[in-house]
C-alpha cells in the first residue's frame, strides 16, 4: 500500500561552513575583549560592544554533528537544506537546526492478534530494522516520523498476516509458518511502500512469533495431531501393501505354494491385519484346511 495523498519534500544539501574556522573568529573577538580591560587604561565602550556583539553572533551559529546524524536547517518556516557533515558546523545564527538521526533503528513489534486468510484467529509479532533516508520527507511530511513508523508496522504485518493462512490444508499453498522467507519478504515489501512517504526505508523485516490465538489452539493441536496420524498411517499402509506383493511374488517365483484366489485373498488380508496393526501378532497353529467340508 504506497501513500500518494500528500505533496512530498525532497531532501537537498544545505549551505552550512565549518565550525572550527568560526571558532578562531570566536577567540579573536574574546581576545580583543580581554585586551580592552588588560592593555588600556579605560577601554573603548565602542570596541566592548562590537566585540561582544561579534562573540555573541558567532557563538550562537555553532551546533555539533555526530556521525550519522543530521541537521534540517530552516529559515523563517521554509527548508533551506540538510547538513549530514559531521564535527563542529556553523550556520547563520537566525537558522534553525534540528537535529535527525539516520541511524539503523531496531523496532520489535507487540503481538497481535489478526485473522488468517480463513479467518483463523492469530498472534503475531515482527522485528523490523529502519533508518532515515531522506530527513526532509521524515521532517515535513509527517508529524512525529517516529510514531509513524510504529504505527504503519503494525498496519503492515496485518495485511501480510491476513494475505495468508496459519497452515497448509491445500497442496502447495503459501503458508505463514510454513514459508517464511516468502512472508517475510511481502513483509518488508510492504512496509517500505508504506514508509516511503516518510523518507524512511526499512532494511530488514521478519517474523519473531506466530501462534494460533488461545481460544482455538486446543483445536488446532488436536487437528494437527490427527493430520500427523493420517500421515503415518498412510505410509504404514504403503509399506505394508508393498510387502505383501514382495510376499506373494516370491511364493510364487519359488514353487512355494499353490494358492488359489481364494486362499489369496485369505493371506493378504492376514498379512495386512498383521503389517498394520498395532499389537503384536499371535501364532495360530491351523490343523485343519481352509475349508470346513
């Protein structure tokens, strides 16, 4: 879902100088003051005031930079530019500088609870790692960027999450728990369409829970375990079917027994009840035929 409702800001670099040339402006007019009062007699009100004036002018237009930081510096409401050059700036004492952090921010999400694809009842919670990329659309184009982004998480992971259900019923049906490498991209797909309005880009994106809701866990276990004994019991009959024609064509092959299709029928459905049962099987010595003439 990508914001289109709103004219966007565009970052641009601002025209700010170095501090530290400033400085030695600074410490010249501090120098000039002292030498007022040390060398002369009766200092001059005129040269006080102008190098007071000069301290004062240039003292309020330092501001400092730490790596990966930024300043948006305005004038009079209007954007005049972002500095992103770190160390000791200066800039025209009457713009204003705020400062934004283009850092990598790591946000774990709360669990929520949201609906599947077939209305299954879920929790679910991401962690997603987002910075600032364009400190212009994160300043002007939203009014807190911070909980914006908080917001728009929340929002993102429930589309996602209702985009798919829990678990695979159909062949080959993208799960939440059963593909989350897929999930976790449409995730991050979304949230960097939903964020780009605010300058912001998010860099990683993945699911850290998912669990069927309380009310309809017990269900879902008991669903799962009898998909599970489903699974095993096909493949109990598959090997036991298999057996049975192992069993046959050898008797077969080697003149063993002569059997009919009766007494065919008889062993095979003997052979099944004992491959496929759950108990141990118990001998039973036949002194007698298969037919009671």
């Amino acid at each position: 879902m990508e914001l289109h409702s709103m004219d966007t800001s565009r970052e641009s670099p601002a025209r700010t100088g170095s501090g530290y040339m400033m400085l030695v402006v600074a410490l010249a007019a501090l120098l000039a003051i002292g030498a007022q009062f040390a060398l002369m007699p009766e200092p001059s009100p005129v040269a006080l005031v102008v190098s007071a004036l000069v301290l004062a002018f240039v003292t309020s237009g330092f501001y400092m930079l730490q790596p990966n930081q930024a300043a948006v510096i305005t004038l009079f409401g209007s954007y005049r530019g972002t500095d992103r050059r770190h160390g000791l700036r200066w800039v025209w004492p009457w713009m204003i500088r705020k400062k934004v952090s283009v850092r990598a921010n790591n946000v774990h999400s709360e669990r929520i609870k949201i609906n599947d694809k077939r209305g299954n009842p879920i929790e679910i919670a991401c962690n997603v790692v987002w910075r600032v990329r364009d400190t212009a659309q994160a300043s002007f184009d939203v009014d807190d960027y911070r909980e914006f982004v908080n917001i728009q998480i929340e929002a993102g992971l429930r589309t996602v999450g209702s985009r798919h259900p829990y678990d695979d019923i159909e062949e080959g049906e993208t799960t939440l728990r059963g593909d989350g490498d897929l999930v976790n991209g449409e995730l991050l797909t979304e949230l960097n369409d939903r964020l780009k309005v605010a300058g912001i880009v998010v860099d990683e994106a993945g699911l850290t829970h998912l669990a069927y809701a309380a009310e309809i866990a017990g269900a879902m276990l008991r669903r799962q375990q009898a998909e599970a004994v489903i699974a095993a019991r096909a493949k109990l009959v598959m090997g036991a079917v298999t057996m049975v024609e192992m069993a046959l064509a050898k008797l077969s092959e080697g003149n063993i027994v002569d059997l009919d299709d009766e007494r065919r029928a008889a062993m095979v459905s003997n052979l099944m009840v004992v491959l496929c049962g759950e108990r141990e099987a118990q001998p039973i010595v036949n002194t007698g035929t298969l037919y009671n003439h």
